[in-house]
C-alpha cells in the first residue's frame, strides 16, 4: 500500500517486494531487516530480476527453488 502497488524503479504495477539489504542465512530471522518497513520495496519483476542480476552468476532463482517459503500463518519458513 504504502508503494501504491506501484514498482518504485518504473512505475508499473510491482508485483514483488525487495529487501534493500538482501536476506541471507545470517539475518533472515532478524526482524529489523526481514520485516523493516524501511528496508522493503515494491519492484516488478524485471526490476526485481534487475536488482539480483549477476549474483550468484544466475540473477533471480524460480519460485520454485527458493530456499525459503511462507507457512499458513505468513511466517518465513525453510523449505
């Protein structure tokens, strides 16, 4: 909401939100950058991809191999 659901790098629709300070193993529990209002953004998913590229030599990875997900009460979870 607060984005307008608008990619704040190109004005399309977002349709992901990106951590500024990227997750990693060692803060993906860490509230303060996990959950920080101040460390999200809304990015659509050329931007997104955009702002990953080049990492790990692959840019972003398929939902399908995250290492991550979402349990039923909305809580990061590792696969």
């Amino acid at each position: 909401m607060r984005d307008k659901y608008l990619c704040q790098h190109c004005g399309k629709p977002a349709t992901e939100v990106h951590h500024i300070i990227h997750l990693t193993p060692d803060n993906v529990h860490d509230p303060a950058v996990s959950m920080n209002m101040d460390n999200l953004v809304s990015l659509c998913r050329d931007c997104h991809f955009e702002e990953h590229k080049g990492e790990h030599g692959k840019g972003l990875q398929t939902r399908e191999s995250y290492e991550y997900t979402f349990d039923e009460n909305g809580m990061l979870i590792r696969k």
